[in-house]
C-alpha cells in the first residue's frame, strides 16, 4: 500500500467524507478509482470491438431497449 497526496475542491472532500463515513475515506476512495479504471478498460476493449465488428444501427437500439426494458441506462 502507497501513501499518496492529492488536491480536492473543498465541495468534493466534503461530499466524499460524508459518502464514505467517518475514517473510511481512503478505502472509499481507492474502490471509487478501482471502478472508473475498471470501466474506462472496458470502454477501451468494447470501442476496439466494435471497430473490428461493426453493429448495426438497428442492433444497436434493439440491444439499447432490452437494457432499457431490464433498468440499466447509459449514465455513468
């Protein structure tokens, strides 16, 4: 495990403290990033997918109104 030092707007410490609960910021923090690396890989891998398998636009909103119709949507 690293120490590591980093500069925050005040709102953000603030709403990060109180999200992550008294003493707990460091884990809090350290799954936050862990999750949007996560996603940004997973980003990266379905961008080269699709560029060496182009979907159809018509795929595309099908598979766009089963996510839809199953609760998840496109907001990160």
């Amino acid at each position: 495990m690293k120490r590591i030092t980093v500069s925050l707007p005040d709102e953000l410490v603030e709403r990060t403290k109180s999200a992550a609960g008294e003493g707990q910021v460091s884990s809090y923090v350290a799954a936050a990033l862990a999750e949007y690396l996560g996603r940004e890989t997973l980003d990266q891998i379905l961008a080269d997918w699709e560029a060496e398998t182009p979907i159809t636009e018509e795929a595309r909103r099908q598979a766009k109104a089963e996510l839809d119709q199953a609760g998840f949507d496109e907001a990160r």
